[in-house]
C-alpha cells in the first residue's frame, strides 16, 4: 500500500486493513513576495506523505487523503487570489468525510493542519457528538516544539522557516531572496493581544506590507533538509503509535 490514497488502486485496497487516515489542510494565500501560494499546501502534504510511508514500513497501517487546498483567510479576503473558505464550509467537509470513514469502519483521524487561521478544536468537539465511534484529533507541524534550535530568526509566515523548507522542497517555485520582503510587522497596541491571553484576527494588509511575517533572508535549503527531517521524525513516531493504540484503552 502506498502511503497517498490517490496513488493507490482499488486491487491494493480492497482487502488492505486501514488503521489511520491523515487528512492535510492547508491554504492558498499570498506568501511574501518570493513563495507560492500554494506553500502551505505543499509544506503539510510532503511532511504527511513522506512521515506516514516511513510509519508504515514499520508496521502502521496508514493512508493519507487528498489535501484540503483552502483554508480560513477571513483577515486576508482583500489581498488578490488569497482564497478563503468559512469555518462553517470546513465543518461540512469534516463531516463528509468522516462520515464516509465511519462507515468504512475507519476509526482514526488526524487533520494536519498547515495553515494558522485554520481552528479545528470547536469543529472536533461537534464532531465527536455525531460521530462518537470515531477517534479525531487534530496536529499543526509548525507547532512541533523545537523550531528554535533550527533558525534563529521567529516569525509565522514566509519566514526564515518556511523558506527553508520550501527551498528543500520546491525549489523551483522559490524567488531568489533578494526579491523577498524583510518580513516586518506591526503589532497591537494593547499588550494583552501579543501576549498571547486575548485574541482577535489580525487585519493582514494592516500588519504587514509584503504579507509576510518573519524575515526570511538567513534561509537555507540546508535548514530547509534538516528541519523537515526533524519534522517527519517526529510523525512518524505519532502516525505509528496511533496506529497502534486501541481506542478502548487510551488512557493511563
């Protein structure tokens, strides 16, 4: 079985045991002036795909789904060909989907988040009411604590981070650097926001000038390798041991 659902046939599947089914979801949005709009995208399905075909060399039972290509961009609805999609439409995806993998009698989802403005929790918790069978979680990559020891640069978006694994990954989709922007940013007035304790969505032409957020100029694709080895490391691990674990006894 390969690891993309969309690579495999239906002689390889129909008596293949499924554990896990990993569903990316990314974004289309404007990323500084040097990245593709399509970086979230393809950021999150290559750590999914590459992560999951190492898990299941050993032993998962693992397939991931065809990316989700649009995310929530609310705050960005006035940059050109930024594409956004509502909360309320994911939850209509989500609950598709797992429908379909509830009655094929697939127990085990993880949605890889690759993009910020995506919030899945809510959607999980009314999931979950419909659907208790089923066992739904929810991982953003660029969360995976660590990031610090590869770049020394911080920053969210189109960042030294996000550069360099694109550098490693689509190469060929990467301007040089000298035609990005520096990344810099505004923050809220009120301190309460940029600590973190009190949210409200960013307005992203009034934060930022080039949309990106985090200078991305000391990039590397050799921080780009280093970095997405780290990254798929570390989901496999996880792909493997939820493909393992038995959903009636999870806890200790």
């Amino acid at each position: 079985m390969r690891s993309d659902l969309a690579e495999n046939n239906w002689k390889t599947l129909k008596d293949e045991p499924v554990e896990l089914v990993i569903l990316p979801w990314g974004a289309t949005e404007a990323h500084n002036y040097h990245l593709p709009y399509g970086t979230d995208n393809y950021q999150v399905e290559a750590i999914s795909s590459e992560a999951v075909a190492r898990a299941n060399k050993e032993g998962a039972r693992a397939v991931v789904l065809p990316g989700i290509p649009f995310g929530v961009n609310t705050g960005q609805t006035d940059i050109r060909l930024t594409i956004n999609i509502l909360p309320s439409t994911q939850y209509r995806i989500l609950y598709d989907v797992i429908e379909n993998l509830d009655r094929h009698g697939i127990r085990k989802l993880v949605i890889m988040n690759g993009h910020g403005g995506n919030d899945f929790k809510q959607q999980i918790r009314e999931l979950n009411h419909h659907f208790p069978a089923m066992f739904i979680s929810v991982s953003q990559w660029f969360k995976l604590p660590g990031k610090e020891e590869f770049f020394s640069e911080p920053g969210d978006h189109a960042d030294e981070s996000e550069t360099s694994l694109m550098m490693y990954l689509k190469p060929e989709l990467v301007l040089p650097l000298e035609e990005a922007g520096d990344g810099s940013f505004k923050k809220m007035k009120i301190d309460a926001f940029n600590q973190g304790w009190s949210w409200a969505e960013r307005k992203w032409t009034k934060v930022t000038a080039d949309t990106g957020i985090g200078n991305p100029k000391l990039a590397t694709r050799e921080k780009g390798k280093i970095y997405f080895e780290y990254l798929v490391k570390n989901y496999c691990d996880f792909f493997l041991e939820l493909s393992r674990l038995d959903l009636n006894d999870m806890y200790r």
